[in-house]
C-alpha cells in the first residue's frame, strides 16, 4: 500500500511541476486543479516533514521506537 500512496505522490508531483514550468514559460496563469494538486503535494510533503522531525526528537530523547526496516 505504502509502494502505491508514493507512486500517486509522485505522479501528482511531476504533473504541478510540469504543468507549472510550462504555463511559466507560456506566460499563462495556473488553473485550479494545479493550484489543489499543488497545495495538496505541498500539505503532504510538509506534514511528513513535521512527522519526520518529532519522531527524530522524540527518537533522540527515547520516547520513540526504533525503526522496523523490513529485511
């Protein structure tokens, strides 16, 4: 599950990068839906971030589990 949540991520990453770079170069404004698909890869990615940089405190301090990385 987690292989397809970063494979869609990705996708709607290189679609808002993409259609931002070429309405940039075309000198058009962006539409909506890049505007939600960027705002919602930018939510995502800011939310793990803040995960990301509590577990490590937390981790450091002993309060958090260590990973299980599967073998």
């Amino acid at each position: 599950m987690l292989n397809f949540l970063m494979m869609v991520y990705a996708v709607v990453v290189m679609f808002v990068l993409t259609s931002a770079s070429r309405n940039r170069r075309e000198d058009r404004p962006h539409g909506a839906a890049i505007m939600m698909a960027g705002q919602v890869a930018f939510s995502a990615s800011a939310t793990l971030a803040a995960l990301l940089a509590v577990w490590v405190v937390m981790y450091q301090f002993g309060y958090a589990p260590e990973p299980v990385l599967p073998a």
